[in-house]
C-alpha cells in the first residue's frame, strides 16, 4: 500500500489541519449547523414550489414536504421526507393496472373522491357499443330520472407521468453545501 502525505508550507496537512479545526472548532460547528439549516430551508421551499407547480396537488402535499435537520454521533443530518406516501408515484412516473379495471369518476357527479365500491345506493354496469367504453351508472339516479346517471369510467390502466423533481432539487442542494458552509463561515 502507497502513502500519501500532503504538506503545507513544510508542514503535514493533517495536523495543521487538526490543530486550526481545534481552535477555530466553535465556529465550525455553528458555521456547518447554520448551513445545515439554510441548505434544509432552500431544498423546503423549492421542494413545496415544484409540487405545487406540478398541478392540482393541494396543501397536504406541499405541507406534507418539510425538512428537518438534526445531530447526532458528530454527524449533521437534514432529511426530507412527504408525508404522502405514494408521492413516489409522482416522482417517478408509474403505469397502475387495474384489478381487472380502476373506476375513475366523473369530476362534475357526486362520485368525486367517493370508491366504486363504496358509492351508496348501489351501481349499474353499462358497456358502449360504438368504443367498448365500461360505465357505471348510480341505480338511485337513474330510478329518480337523472338525465345523466352515469359515474364512473372504467380502464385497464392508467399511467401517471414524472411531475415531481424532489429528488434533483436535493441534489442540486446538496452540490450546493459549500456555498453555504462559506456563507456562514465568513
């Protein structure tokens, strides 16, 4: 094995090195805890924009993405975390299949937000002619002569396309650390 030692005006870098951190080892510290805390507060507000900008994702997704910063064993560690947990649907991409079909409601019916499955009152199948589209249509609207009893849509399956960048926003901070240790540090 080769060994490698660096000098800096004849002396060994390491203890130079260990000897300036010692003394100056308070201002470190606050400097690098200072810049745990803008790097989290920059990768948070860029994190909760770019959801945001992704389309019709409401607060508990922008609140749901927070960062938090803690310390421990000599380590600084900033984690971020979305409290929704299929957001990686979202970072991603990802095709979902349906069990044999996913029921998509209609945005402008009492359906919205509401399971196939769970919709009272009990459903009726309905497979168009002209394109094979599968309806469900709600029993209870068509008894009382809705005009458009119709619900839910049916598909085998549906793919959502890659709307989040959380991932690439914490790498870009993350090559950022240094301006921010130097920000500090000064």
């Amino acid at each position: 094995m080769t060994t490698l030692r660096f000098f800096i005006a004849g002396e060994r870098a390491g203890p130079k090195f260990q000897r300036l951190t010692a003394r100056d080892g308070v201002r470190v510290r606050a400097a690098a805890r200072a810049a745990a805390h803008d790097a989290a507060a920059d990768l948070q507000e860029r994190g909760r924009a770019d959801i945001a900008g992704a389309g019709n994702f409401g607060s508990r997704w922008t609140d749901g993405f927070h960062v938090d910063v803690s310390e421990g064993g000599g380590n600084i560690r900033i984690a971020a975390v979305e409290d929704v947990p299929y957001w990686k649907t979202h970072q991603f991409g990802a095709t979902i299949q349906g069990k044999p079909m996913l029921w998509i409601p209609f945005e402008d019916t009492d359906a919205k937000g509401v399971f196939a499955r769970d919709y009272p009152g009990g459903l009726f199948h309905v497979t168009r002619k002209a394109d094979g589209l599968e309806l469900l249509g709600s029993i209870g609207a068509a008894q009382a002569g809705d005009d458009r009893p119709i619900r839910y849509f049916g598909k085998e399956s549906v793919t959502i396309p890659k709307r989040f960048h959380l991932i690439e926003i914490a790498r870009d901070v993350a090559r950022k650390m240094r301006d921010y240790y130097n920000a500090r540090f000064r």
